[in-house]
C-alpha cells in the first residue's frame, strides 16, 4: 500500500522547494519528513504495540530536527520561512 504518490510527492517539492524536481532542498526534505511524520502519528495512535514504526518515527523526527538545525545555522530567513509555512513551532527564534 503506498500511501504517498509520486504526484503528490511532486505536489510537496513544488510547494516547498524552488521547483518540482528540486528534491534535495532542506525546504523540500523537511516539508517530506512533517508529512511523514504525520502520517506515522496518525498510525500509531491506531496501532499503539506497533514499535517499528515508532522506531521509524523517531528517526523520522531526528533527520528533520537536523535539517531544521542546519537551516537555523545556515540561513535564518529560510528557517522562518519554513517553520511558518508547517506551522511546527508557536515561537519563531
């Protein structure tokens, strides 16, 4: 069962990146990891003795904590922009 179609996969980097085909901007990876990650959540509060997933789930939250990380050293305007457009944090550093 795939549950992310390359459309929409497409959809997310066009949105979130410069473009559709650029998949390997930090904008993009995370906009990719915060779908992930819900899509995950929703799962395991169905299925709470699913412990691959969750593993899965917190690797999932650390890789985009890195990306996020990156961004805030490298280019603040573009962290903002972001976590703005996720909505993951209520306080903006």
């Amino acid at each position: 069962m795939i549950y992310l179609s390359k459309e929409a996969k497409t959809e997310i980097f066009a949105k979130h990146g410069e473009n559709a085909a650029d998949t390997g901007s930090a904008e993009g990876q995370v906009a990719l990891f915060t779908y992930r990650i819900a899509h995950l959540t929703g799962h395991l509060k169905k299925n709470k003795h699913d412990f691959s997933t969750q593993l899965s789930l917190q690797k999932l939250v650390g890789k985009r904590r890195a990306l996020l990380a990156y961004l805030f050293k490298k280019d603040i305007g573009r962290y903002r922009d972001i976590i703005k457009a996720l909505q993951l944090r209520d306080i903006i550093k």
